[in-house]
C-alpha cells in the first residue's frame, strides 16, 4: 500500500508556502498599534497595572497560566501594591 506520490515540485511549491507565510509576520507586525507612553522604549517591561476611570484596576502581565495558580498570585500581588 503506497500513499500518495509526492514529486520535488510539490515539495518546492510547499516549501515556498510555508517561507512566504513566516515571511508576511513581520510586516504585519509593523501595522500594530504604537505602546503607551514609556513603554515604547522599555520593551523589557513585561508586567504593568493600569487604573481605569471607573477605578478598577487591570493588570497585564507576559505570564501565562499552566495551572501553577499565576492568576491568583498577580491577584494578591496587585492587591497588596494597591
């Protein structure tokens, strides 16, 4: 039992796909909003609260939840600072 045939061509115009779409990221990237204030220069800064004007508090972290309880951590963290 064979699969299907899979020439050289195919294989090139596959290859040239996949360049082509991790290609086009950065240029998309390029269209995204600019960072507020002294973000645009410390990009570094990956955790940061922001104070709305209802007076509730959001917190932007580049963390991510894996079941290692972060979310209730940043929670008490961020209560603690305010």
């Amino acid at each position: 039992m064979n699969g299907p045939a899979f020439d050289r061509r195919e294989f090139a115009i596959g290859l040239g796909a996949i360049v082509v779409a991790f290609s086009l990221d950065p240029r998309l990237a390029r269209g995204q909003e600019r960072l507020p204030g002294s973000l645009e220069n410390n990009r570094r800064l990956d955790a940061w609260i922001r104070i709305n004007a209802e007076g509730t508090a959001t917190i932007f972290t580049g963390k991510v939840e894996l079941g290692q309880g972060i979310q209730t951590a940043l929670a008490q963290i961020a209560a603690e600072e305010l």
